[in-house]
C-alpha cells in the first residue's frame, strides 16, 4: 500500500486540493480519488482558514469513498465538546461558552468554524457526528500515525475504552475533554482519560522550571511546555522543549520528568501534525515525520508520500502554498 500522510489543513480546502492536485490525484464526482494511492488526513480539519466546510466536506468524501483515512484532532475533540451539553451542569457545555475565564477564549479559538455552523444546527451537529467517527490513532502495516503523540502505555490502558476503531464514544466524553482542576494530576505517570486523550491529541507537556514562560501563537503566556516525545536523545529542559535554540539555551540542562520519556517504538515510521513547524520541512528522524508546517497560519500544506520505505526521507515531503 502506497500512503500519502497529510498535515493539519485548518480551514484550508485551497492548499488541500492544490496538494492533492500536484499528486496525481483527480476530483471526480465531487471526490478526490487517486488510481494506486490512499491518502491519511492526520486531524485538524477546522478553524484559523477561510474553508471550513470545504475542508471538511473534501475530506469527509474521500474518507467515506475510500480514498483516505482520517484520524481525530485536538480541534475536532474541540469542536465535539464545545457542542455537547455538560452532563453535570445543563447550562454549560463541556468546552464552556459561558465561563468568565474560558468562554471567550474557547469561542475565539473556534470562531472560524462557528461563524460557518452556528446558524446551520442540523449541519452543526451532522459534523460534529462525522468528527466522532474519527479514530485516535491508526497503527496499520508499515506505519503508524497519531495526531500528537504516540504514547505506547496511555494507548495500551486507553485502547479497551475505545471503540473496535479506536474512536471515543460519548461516555468518555466528559472525562476527555474536561481538565482536572488540580493542574498537577496531569504530571504524574498514572493513566487518566483526560491525560490518555490529551497526550494523543495535543502532546506531552511538563511545566517549566521556575521563572520561565513564553507567550503561545494567540499571545497567551504559557508555563508548560511540549516536548520533543520521539527523540529519545531529548532528555533534559534544554533539548527537549520545543522551541528556538534561542530560547532552549536559557533552559536548564536538569532531566525532564522521566514519565516525559515516552520512548516511542522504532519498527516503523510515525507520522504526526500538530506543532505548526516552521521553516525548511524535514523528516524529524529516520522514523519519524510531522507533516504540520503550519497552513493554518500562512505556511505550506505539507504531505509524506510513504511507499513502503522504513527509513524516512525529506525528498519524499511534497508541498502546497
């Protein structure tokens, strides 16, 4: 099986379909469809681009004819929560719209995708319906591909919860898309379904050591910071957070926290979206490939085309403005 890994499309149904096109394939009968290759959408369909329907739309037909595979993003987990009523408090959702220090943030992150639904409720909620038929992560012949992190011991103790497919179902809603209120249950290593999901949809966190913080892509100071899971070089605050040399040079040299140490497995590639990469796209590793260049934000849409190969190459990255 040839395999065409596509990165986060936000809302970006033009650079979707120009990359599509420079691949061979073709739109037919409102599909796009290659003759001997299956693309793999890995998450992050909606919010930040002009398209959002079209985004969804196009890969939606494709999924349902057979011409990819998708898998669930951190912002289609935000999309079903902020559109399922909170069991435990039946004036709120569980992605709050109302909370004085939430609400306003969560509609602004996902204001794009609002502004095309929200006067649409049945298309509203046959979307969302889509988004829960998403798997978390696929582990097929030759390759695995997850939107974040591939986190081997949250995906073992999650995998009996889940569906056959791998999909969330709506008793696991609450626990996946509610934070504990104490900040610190996150930092330990014992499994939750909050942690589970948010490690495979958003990546591994750890706070930084005291006195650090930065400001995140939507001007929010931040005190945690992602680290680099699939390099298990990356041991320490300096080379494990992901940030600029600039920035990592004034980190500590201490170890990270060893439950931050996924040690992924190496017996075939993983590919992964969602840390808007910038720059000149590489193969993070021989086994390892994110294909987030961040579209959503002005940067290319970028695709892995895998051909059975278990060492991977930059020259196989293809890209769409």
């Amino acid at each position: 099986m040839s395999y065409d890994i596509i990165g986060d499309i936000h809302g970006q149904a033009d650079k979707l379909e120009a990359l599509l096109r420079r691949m061979g394939y073709q739109e037919k009968a409102g599909c796009w469809r290659h003759p001997g290759r299956t693309a793999i959408l890995v998450g992050d369909f909606i919010d930040r681009g002009p398209y959002q329907l079209r985004s969804v739309t196009t890969a939606r037909r494709m999924v349902e004819a057979g011409a990819a595979l998708a898998i669930m993003g951190n912002h289609e987990l935000n999309a079903i929560a902020w559109h399922t009523p909170d069991p435990d408090d039946h004036d709120e959702y569980l992605r709050p719209h109302f909370s004085k220090k939430w609400g306003e943030m969560n509609r602004k992150q996902h204001e794009r995708f609002l502004a095309e639904v929200e006067d649409q409720p049945e298309v509203h909620r046959e979307v969302v319906e889509w988004f829960l038929t998403l798997p978390l992560w696929l582990d097929l012949p030759g390759i695995r591909v997850v939107h974040a992190c591939w986190h081997p011991k949250f995906m073992e103790w999650l995998s009996p919860q889940l569906s056959d497919a791998n999909t969330l179902g709506l008793d696991l809603l609450p626990g996946a898309t509610r934070e504990p209120d104490d900040e610190a249950e996150k930092d330990n290593a014992t499994p939750s379904i909050f942690k589970a999901v948010e490690a495979l949809t958003k990546g591994i966190e750890i706070p930084l050591p005291p006195g650090h913080s930065f400001l995140d892509k939507d001007g929010i100071e931040r005190r945690r910071v992602r680290v680099r899971w699939w390099d298990s070089e990356s041991s320490t605050y300096r080379n494990a957070a992901m940030f600029s040399e600039e920035f990592q040079s004034g980190l500590p040299g201490e170890p990270i926290p060893s439950h931050a140490m996924i040690l992924p497995p190496t017996d075939k590639p993983i590919f992964f979206g969602h840390y808007w990469l910038t720059g000149i796209p590489d193969v993070l590793s021989p086994n390892a490939a994110c294909v987030d260049y961040s579209a959503g934000k002005g940067g290319p849409l970028v695709a892995y085309r895998w051909d059975g190969e278990s060492r991977l190459t930059s020259k196989n990255l293809v890209l769409a403005d």
